[in-house]
C-alpha cells in the first residue's frame, strides 16, 4: 500500500500522467469493496481506487468501467484487487490516450471486454490470474476464472500474452476460443459451447435484482421514527452486502426516517430483491416505488 502511495505521488507530479480509477456501472447483491480493511457495500457510481478489493457474494456480480471505457465483469463468490491505474495524455485530441494498469483476480470468474470507445485508446493492463500466470492485455475480450482446483482464461477476440510463473517464454494466444490454463506450457482450446455455458457466469442476470446507475426503481424495505434506529438498520445492509439509502420524510404530521435500495433497473428486478429479501429481519412489509 505504501508503494503504491508513492507511485501516486510520483506520477500526480508529471502534467501528462493522471492517476485514474474504476466505476461501479452495475452490480448484483451482494456485493462489497473493501477499503482499508473495511467491507462497504457498493452503489452503482461507486468509484473504486488503488490498493482496494472487490468482493462478491453467493448471487453477487460487479460490473466495472475501467478509465478506457473497457469493463471488467466480476462473477459471483469472487474477489479482485485493483492496483495502480494511469492515463497518459499528450494533451493533443488527436492523439490517443493510454492507460497502464494491474488487476489480480484471486478467486472468481471474470471478463475483461472492450467497446468501441475503448478501442480508441492504447492500453498496457497486466492481469495476475490467481497465482499462476500474469495476462499482459493490450485491447481484446478474453474470460476467465479462478477457483481452488483450476485456473484458466480464453481468448475471445484480438491478442493477449501470458506469462506463467514457472514458465521462462510467455505464450501468446491469438486466435479466438484458445486457451491457456494453469500448469500448461503452451496454449489450448475450446469450442464455442463450451465458452457460451461459461459467459453467463458473469452477465447480469436481467430481472434478478440488478441495479445500475439511473435506475428508476426503489424498494422502500423500513421505516423508523428515529434516525438512530434507521441508521443500525442501514449498517446492517451494508454488512450483508446491500447498500441503501435513508430519507426523511414527513407523514400525518410525524417525521420518519425511510430505508430503501435505489437505482433498481425494473419492476421485475425490485420484486426480485424483494422476494430475496423476505427472511431479512426488519424487512416485513416492503413496497416498491418508482
């Protein structure tokens, strides 16, 4: 954490490095990042920061945009650490950006794909997959995964490296469906069933409890008329991997403090939270709002 102080010290004294971080565009409950030690429940716009960790639930998915408008789609029971990230600018519009920056996905399955914006910039991205191999991205799609018995990623467009711990050559995988997977020293493959039964793992799961920014729907889950009791309330959601909001409002002339997650996508997606929140203590009568 320290080195990574002072690289940000270092580059913020350059006028053409910028020290840049990730947003939060969409996530499924539950889900947190860990700062200093601390789990917080994330919120779409949430912006995340070097040296800090995103972790996932059971039913838990994350999606971020990287600084190049690249996003990394994080799975369920999962958990990625984000290190350094720099933009690089020569203040010319008509010159590319560039971004330099790591990833270490520890556990979990993820993706890493491009849009078109981010095809405009130049990018140096090393990703560490779990404690096999390091993935040098250059501009590409590629999905992979992490878990105690295998450790693998593929290819899904354009070109990457990978450079595994015990290897001294790096292998390069440019073709679309090749493979490389820990413990191997030359690259694989799969075919297009086999990637299409994985991709899901990390896609928002339309209607179950998706919340992005500029969601429309709120479930409103409890209502106190002490801001105090409102705020344990809120502490408890955020342990569980659930962030809200609390609002004060005013009814038949009694103030109450209201408990509520924002930012839901769809009715079918705040009725879905709903129903996953039915056993949550404190959460009896829910309504939906929009």
């Amino acid at each position: 954490m320290a080195l990574i102080r002072c690289a940000i010290l270092v580059l913020c004294a350059l006028s053409s490095v910028a020290v840049a971080e990730l947003v939060v565009e969409g996530l499924q409950y539950p889900a947190w990042v860990q700062k200093n030690g601390t789990n917080i429940a994330l919120a779409p716009g949430d912006t995340i920061f070097s040296g800090e960790q995103i972790i996932t639930g059971a039913g838990g998915k994350v999606w971020l945009k990287m600084p190049d408008h690249a996003r990394v789609k994080v799975g369920p029971e999962a958990t990625l650490n984000v290190g350094l990230m720099t933009v690089s600018s020569t203040g010319n519009e008509d010159t590319e950006n560039s971004l330099q920056g790591a990833l270490e996905v520890v556990r979990g399955a993820f993706r890493y794909t491009t849009t078109e914006l981010s095809k405009l910039w130049r990018r140096d991205v090393n990703l560490q997959l779990g404690n096999t191999a390091t993935i040098g991205i250059r501009g590409t799609d590629l999905w992979g995964q992490v878990d105690s018995n295998d450790q693998f990623v593929v290819l899904i467009e354009g070109r990457i490296t990978v450079k595994p711990r015990d290897i001294t050559e790096a292998i390069t995988l440019m073709n679309p469906l090749q493979t490389y997977r820990a413990g191997r020293q030359e690259a694989g493959s799969v075919d297009m069933q086999a990637l299409q039964s994985l991709a899901p793992i990390t896609e928002l799961d339309a209607g179950s409890g998706i919340m992005r920014q500029g969601g429309e729907y709120s479930l409103n889950l409890a209502s106190f008329s002490s801001s105090d009791q409102a705020k344990l309330f809120a502490q408890v959601l955020d342990k569980a991997g659930l962030a809200s909001t609390t609002t004060r409002v005013n009814i038949a002339d009694a103030v109450w403090w209201r408990v509520s997650a924002v930012a839901l996508v769809s009715l079918q997606d705040a009725r879905s939270l709903r129903e996953r929140l039915s056993g949550f203590q404190q959460v009896s009568s829910p309504w939906i709002s929009k």
